[in-house]
C-alpha cells in the first residue's frame, strides 16, 4: 500500500541544560522573585517552535522572561520529575491525565481563585482536576474523538439501489451503523473500496483507540445508572456493547483478525486517507495525517461512539481534557504570578489566540476563543456540529495508567487471533480496573474526586 503522506513536526526536542535561567540571577523556588519569571515544560514536541514565538513575543511586550523548554519523545515523566528537583524548577508544566496529576498534585497550586481559570468555560472548569472545592489544572486543549467516516464513500454508498439510507445523515445508532458497515463489506467491489471499517490495528502503536478511547463510553454509562463520577470497582455492565462494536469493526476491514497485531497506527491511518475504507475510530488528531491525501476536507464527518447502549442518542463524540497545565506552588509568588499571567496572554491576545488555534491547531477551551478563533481542522467543526442537534458530548472518565491499557490490548490481541477468549478481555477491564485503582491509592494516597453524575 502505498504510504500515507505525514506532516512531521520540523521541531526537534530541546536539550534542558537551563543556563539562561541559571544566568538571570533569580532566586531559588520559594523566595521572592521580583517581577517574576515563567520556566514552561512542555510534552508536546509539535508545537515547540510555536510556543517559543509566543514566549518571545510576550517577552518583547513585557520584558517577563520566559523560557520554554520541551522534553524528548516519551521521557516526559522522567524530564519533569528531575526538573522539579531542581533549584529553578518549572514554574508552570504539563499536567496530562489523572496518573500525572496524581504523582505531581505535591508540586500544583490550587488555581480556581486565578483570572486565567475564570475565562475558562464550563465544560473546562468542570474538567480541571479538583480536590474538594480545589482546582489545579488548567485545560488549554479540547479534543473530539468519535467514529471519523467520508462522506463521499457513504453518500455515494446511499445512492445504490441495494442501500439501506438514503444519505450519511441517515447513520444515528449502532443499529443502522451496523447495517450500513456491513452491507457496505458486501458491495465492496462494486463501491470500490477494500472493507467498511479501517483495521483496528492491534500493533502497540495503535491499541490506544481501543483500551484508552473505546473503553470510556461503556464505562460512562456504567457511572450513570450509578450515579456516580467515579468507581473504583466496575461491574462491566455495558461490555457486551463494547464487543458489539470491536467486533463490527475487526469483521469488515481489509486485514484478517489474525493478522491484527501487526497493523500499526500509520497503517490504519493510510487506509482511510487514502479512501480505501469508509470508517475509521480516532480523533482530531488525525486530521495532520489525513490531509493532502485522498480525502477532501468537506468529506470528513464524525460519528459518536455508538455502541447500542440505552441513552448513547443523546451525546454526540467524546471529548478528552488531558492538554492542561499546572502551577509550581513551590515556585515564588512572583514566578507563580506570572505564569498564570503568560497563560493569560495566550489565551486574550490576537498573537496568542491565533497562535494557538490556527497554528498549534487546538480547541481552546476559554471563553475568549470565539467562532472566528478555531483551528482549520475540519473534524473539529465535525465534532462540534453536534452542538447544533442539541446532543452533548460523552465525556472521557478517568482511567488508570498504562498497565491497565496494556493488559487490555494484549487481551484484545489474544481474542482476534484466536488464542483467547472475550472473557479474557472482560478480565482486563473489570479486574484490570480495580488491582490498577487500588495500587494508585496505595501509591498516590488518592482517587479522582467522587460526585453524582450530572454529565
């Protein structure tokens, strides 16, 4: 198959020998630090050259120093814990995911009486990771994951005598999506396409769709009838859905399910930008891997993760907050300050705004980003169209770290060749889930805070 075309972040990791922080002269963390100043490490390496224009810009308008500093490809963890212990730590880091917030809630300062948390929306407030009436994380991202599909493939789909809809817009439940994905595996030939469903690559590169993303909805659901924001014990009451939905996919896409384990992310990705298959499970993230391919931007659309669980007709895709920021609270009042008061900046000024919505690409979650202030991602606007039917979006629960994701994917691996049986899988989740809570709180002294449900 011929290889997908990528965009390839040009920025390389930034080495963190910090002497033009060492050299300003400042004081060590938790001391008066005059004006102040801003220490940033960041984890994305994609949007390194963007934050350095901004730390420059907002350095030229203001004289504050700020320095951005990135980690290597997945040695975030390890960059950070070794940056706090030092001197002139980071003033203000990266705080992906419950598992990060916990091991580094020691080093984040409480943030919701701050200006910059008050222009957050509510979806963002109600996301921030909180402790009692404490919040400590600022979302500065918001992204969308759902069933991606062309429109060209379905619509041209919709006009055979054989189909069963009229148009795209006619898919609203797992009931019809089931019979158009497999009525479309039938006249593959004769719509020209190679399966319904993208591989649901089983390579580890790939297996986040499936332990991290499509685990969430039945575990929402779960917490609903519960009542509940958070358990530390699951029944797997919706896992049969979940099953539904693994298995529509892995029985109508071009690979045999033995073979699963060796189709990787860009592998997957490639069937779809190319318009080799019609459906394809991932995010707004995608959308740098699909473009300049063989997929028009009109034609990108978003399905939810519909699985044929009682109540999944009122939301539309899911959303994930794990783009956020924390504060040092060891850090000085001062450097403190003007941390939160660089984030300000980002997210009021035209520079900033532009920055970081057409740019670095993101869904900024501030009050301040309006319709003119959105990245030129059209599964974005896909996912967002949902608003417009009045439907809400499924929020991501809080899941364990990556051990439970692994033993999920490796279960999963074990099921599509043959070797295992769904059980196995239910294992996973249901016990993975438990034995990965309680070693957090034994390691972490914590869980995600527990409320009713009002998503």
């Amino acid at each position: 198959m011929t290889s997908v075309k990528k965009i390839i972040a040009s920025a390389s990791a930034i080495a963190l020998g910090i002497g033009a922080l060492a050299a300003c002269g400042s004081a060590s963390n938790g001391s008066s630090g005059g004006e102040g100043k801003v220490y940033m490490l960041n984890s994305k390496p994609e949007v390194v050259d963007q934050l350095q224009e901004l730390a420059d810009e907002y350095s030229a308008e203001t004289g504050v120093q700020v320095d951005v500093q990135t980690a290597s490809s997945g040695t975030y963890d390890t960059t950070l814990l070794s940056e706090l212990a030092k001197d002139n730590a980071p003033t203000v880091f990266s705080t992906a995911g419950y598992a990060t917030f916990a091991r580094y809630k020691k080093y984040l300062a409480p943030i919701q009486d701050s200006e910059v948390y008050k222009l957050l929306n509510d979806d963002a407030k109600a996301n921030s990771q909180k402790i009692g009436d404490d919040s400590y994380t600022i979302p500065y991202a918001v992204e969308y994951y759902g069933i991606i599909y062309n429109k060209k493939i379905v619509n041209e789909y919709a006009k055979k005598s054989y189909a069963v809809i009229k148009s795209a817009d006619d898919i609203t439940s797992y009931d019809v999506l089931k019979q158009v994905v497999e009525d479309m595996q039938k006249h593959k030939d004769d719509l020209g396409i190679q399966a319904a469903f993208a591989t649901p690559g089983l390579e580890s590169s790939d297996t986040y769709r499936f332990s991290a993303h499509m685990t969430r909805p039945p575990i929402f659901f779960e917490y609903r009838d519960n009542n509940t924001t958070f358990m530390k014990k699951i029944e797997g009451t919706y896992l049969d859905n979940y099953k539904d939905l693994f298995d529509l996919e892995m029985n109508n896409s071009p690979t045999e399910a033995s073979l699963l384990g060796s189709k990787n992310y860009e592998d997957c990705t490639s069937e779809f930008a190319l318009g080799d298959v019609a459906f394809y499970p991932n995010g707004v993230w995608a959308y740098s891997q699909i473009k300049d391919n063989e997929v028009a931007d009109e034609d990108l659309g978003m399905l939810p993760y519909w699985m044929g669980i009682d109540g999944e007709e009122d939301y539309g895709p899911s959303t994930v907050y794990e783009a956020t920021w924390g504060i040092n609270k060891n850090a000085s009042k001062a450097d403190q300050q003007a941390s939160l008061d660089f984030i300000k900046w980002m997210v009021t000024s035209d520079k900033g705004k532009e920055i970081m919505s057409k740019e670095m690409g993101f869904a900024v979650p501030f009050t301040t980003f309006g319709d003119d202030d959105q990245p030129d991602n059209p599964l974005v606007a896909a996912a967002k169209s949902w608003e417009d039917k009045g439907k809400k979006y499924m929020r991501s629960v809080d899941v364990p770290d990556q051990n439970w994701q692994n033993g999920i994917a490796d279960a999963l691996l074990e099921y599509a060749q043959g070797t295992g049986e769904w059980s196995g899988v239910k294992s996973a989740i249901v016990d993975g889930w438990a034995d990965e809570w309680a070693a957090s709180e034994q390691s972490q002294g914590m869980l995600p805070q527990q409320t009713e449900f009002t998503w």
